[in-house]
C-alpha cells in the first residue's frame, strides 16, 4: 500500500506511536490516580478509626459499633521501640485475599500499640476491573487512532492526488490552469508555482511551433531565389558581368540563410547555458562591462550613450551567459534603431520585486499589437532575422526574472526594454 519513501506512511507511523504514547501515558495517571485516591480514603478511615480509639483509650465504644467494625479487626500490641509511628503495610494471603493493616500508638508508658486490619479484598478487585476496562478502553481507542490517522492521512495527501491527476491528464496540447482559490491555503503557493510553470510550457509549444514555421518559411525564401537564379542562368547565355551579379545575388541569399542557421543554432547553444549550475555574480560589475564595449560603438556611429547604475553592488546567483544574451540584446537593438546624435539611456535600480535593468533608446519604438518575443517577428525596416527578442524570452524565464518592451511614455520616441531580477531569487551582499 505504501512504499518506503511513502511521506503518508511516515505520518502515518508517527501519528499513531504517539497517539498511543499519548493514551498509554493518560491511561497509566488515571489509573494510578483511582488507585492512590481509593487507598487513601482506606487509610483515612483507618487512621480515624484508631483516632477515636485512642482518644477514649477504650476499645469499648468502637467495639459495641458492629457495622462500623465490619470486616475490621482491631488488636492491642506491644512494640520494643517507644517512638511514635504510624506504619501502613499491605499483606496477601493464601485464600487470595489482602488486607490493609496500620499500627498506631496507644499508650507509649507501656509500648503499646494499636494494629488495626480490613480486608480490601473487594477493593482490589475493583481496582482490577478499572485496570481491565482501561485495557479494553485502549484496545479500542488503538483501533480508532489506526482508521483515524488512515483516514486524515488520506485527507491530507487528497490535494496532492487531485493535482496528479489533473497533470496526468494534460499534453503539451491541453493545458489548463489551476484553479488555486480551490486548493488549501498551504498548496497555494504550488499550485501557483505549478501554473508558472504550465504558462512557460504553453509558451515554449506556442513559440516552437512559431519558430519550426517561421524556420521553414524563411529559409524557403533564399532557396527559392538561389533555384530561380540558376534556372535563368542556365537557360539563357549570359555576358561575364551577368553571371558574376547573378553569384553575387545568391551569395546574399546563402548569407541570409546562415544568419536564420546561425540563429537556430543559438537556440540550441542558449538550451544548453540553461543546464548550467547558476554562479554567484555581481550585476552591476557585469553591466558596467557592456557599459565599456557599447560606450565605444556607440561613438562610431554618432550616438550617445548614458549609464546610471544603481546599488553599488547586486549580487545574484545565475547564469551569466543567459543574463550576457539579454543584454547583447536590448544594446544591440537600441544602437540600431537609435538615429545619429540621439542618446541611449542604460540604467539599473532597485524597486520593491529586485533590480530593475532598462535600456532605453530614441528610435521609432514599437507595434503594441506585436508580439515581439515570438520568432522571426521583426520591428521597422531593419536587417535582421528576428530572433533576438525571442532568445532574450527565453533567458530571461530560465533565470527567473520579468522581461518586457514597451514605448516610452515621456512623449518621446523610442522603446523602453526592461529586465526585472526578483530579490527572492537573489541576494544583495555588500560590496566589498
């Protein structure tokens, strides 16, 4: 029924040995507790007895009481020791039968002492009857624990069998959130992990398949240009200028089609960055590098570049070469759609999620109604096969942070692209 590993068979034997710890313990008070109370009321009575006796020196007035003196025997003894004492002893006999015996001190001129006895006989079988309803009680109580830690085992793994199943039942085809308002408070937080975590899936399908079209669809243009081409070329006889342009056309679409080759490859290559074991990195020492190649090409080509850096240090644990693509990205783009003698803005700060990274350019900005991070989807009339954004995508979701692309909204022209670093997957140390 449950294997080894079994967390339900662990709570299960736990829930039960100290359950019946926890009963055994409160059975074994309750029972000494009635004994010591009704051997207590035995010797009071006793000792009271003996009281009034030695109180009128006299076994006279005891003994002309025959109810009180039923099943009492009382005896006038003599001790070698003068000191006073009260004893208690407990005697079995051979008939099966126990009595309580006390001495007590009568007249010390003499040594003489009072020992009187009662039979507890049915004391002690009642005594046994309580002992044996308590083993009974237990016996029961022991069974009940059993079915009741089965049965709220089961109640507690119950969310954990629902969200099986419903995964279960799931393909890269058919997703369907998590209705977590359902779930108990403490598995909100996986099933809202788990619909993350379907939401990533559902894109990485939606984009797959974007990017196996739009693969297939890009590559079919250059090679249908390179077979036109040849096919002219062989048809008609052409002068060497002619042949020499006609080469040169179908180098441009063989270099068209090695950027798309090259790209996909960087698909592949990012994939693998993924499975790399997360570093301990400091941010903005990572950002002032770009700062330092970009600060250059960006004077090449007449354009301005301003960076604003803050903390002093963020440090993060993870993948570097994911976070470098990100980066490569948003600068790349920037340069290229910013005009000669605008300004690119290149800022970090922290907010109340982590470290907020913007770039922030002064060219045409964008189509909102565009998704830019899917495949081969292009911006303007730029080169380019359109795989930047969709690669920087998917850095970003491996590394844990928020990435978008918006207008600027400072009633200039240009795009503000972001990259937001959770602190709950980071932690900020200070600079050394």
């Amino acid at each position: 029924m449950f294997s080894k590993r079994s967390i339900r068979r662990r709570f299960l034997f736990q829930l039960i040995v100290a359950s019946a710890a926890l009963v055994i313990l409160f059975s074994s008070f309750l029972y000494l507790f009635i004994k010591q109370s009704i051997y207590d009321e035995k010797q009071a009575e006793l000792i009271t007895y003996a009281e009034n006796i030695s109180a009128y020196k006299s076994l006279l007035s005891q003994q002309n009481n025959a109810d009180a003196l039923m099943g009492l025997s009382i005896e006038l003894i003599s001790l070698p020791s003068a000191e006073e004492h009260l004893d208690f002893y407990e005697t079995y006999h051979k008939d099966k039968t126990t009595t309580l015996t006390l001495i007590y001190p009568f007249d010390f001129e003499h040594s003489s002492y009072l020992k009187l006895t009662r039979d507890i006989t049915p004391t002690k079988r009642l005594l046994r009857k309580i002992l044996n309803s308590i083993f009974i009680i237990n016996a029961v109580g022991f069974v009940v624990i059993i079915l009741y830690a089965i049965a709220f085992s089961k109640m507690l793994i119950a969310p954990i069998s629902a969200l099986t199943r419903r995964l279960a039942n799931m393909n890269e085809h058919l997703i369907r959130p998590i209705k977590v308002e359902q779930l108990p408070d403490e598995f909100e937080p996986l099933g809202e992990t788990l619909n993350r975590l379907m939401g990533r899936i559902q894109n990485f399908v939606k984009y797959q398949k974007e990017l196996f079209i739009g693969a297939a669809h890009e590559l079919k243009t250059p090679l249908a240009v390179i077979k036109l081409k040849n096919q002219v070329t062989l048809i008609k006889k052409r002068s060497s200028e002619e042949y020499i342009e006609a080469i040169r056309i179908t180098n441009q679409s063989v270099d068209e089609m090695n950027k798309i080759v090259a790209d996909i490859l960087n698909i592949g290559r990012q994939e693998g960055a993924q499975l790399e074991i997360p570093v301990e990195a400091d941010i903005i020492k990572i950002l002032k590098k770009w700062e330092g190649d970009f600060a250059l090409l960006a004077h090449s080509e007449n354009k301005k570049l301003i960076t604003k850096f803050e903390p002093d240090s963020f440090m993060a644990a993870l993948q570097v070469t994911l976070l470098n693509q990100i980066l490569q990205n948003f600068l790349q783009n920037a340069l290229k759609f910013t005009p000669e003698g605008k300004t690119i803005f290149f800022q970090s700060y922290l907010n109340e999620i982590g470290i907020v990274i913007e770039v922030i350019d002064e060219g045409c900005g964008i189509d909102d109604s565009v998704d830019l991070f899917a495949p081969f989807k292009r911006q303007g009339n730029k080169s380019g096969v359109g795989l930047g954004l969709f690669l920087a995508k998917s850095a970003a979701e491996a590394i844990g942070a928020q990435i978008t692309l918006t207008n600027r909204d400072d009633g200039i022209d240009g795009t503000l692209a972001r990259l937001v670093l959770a602190s709950k997957l980071c932690c900020i140390l200070p600079q050394r």
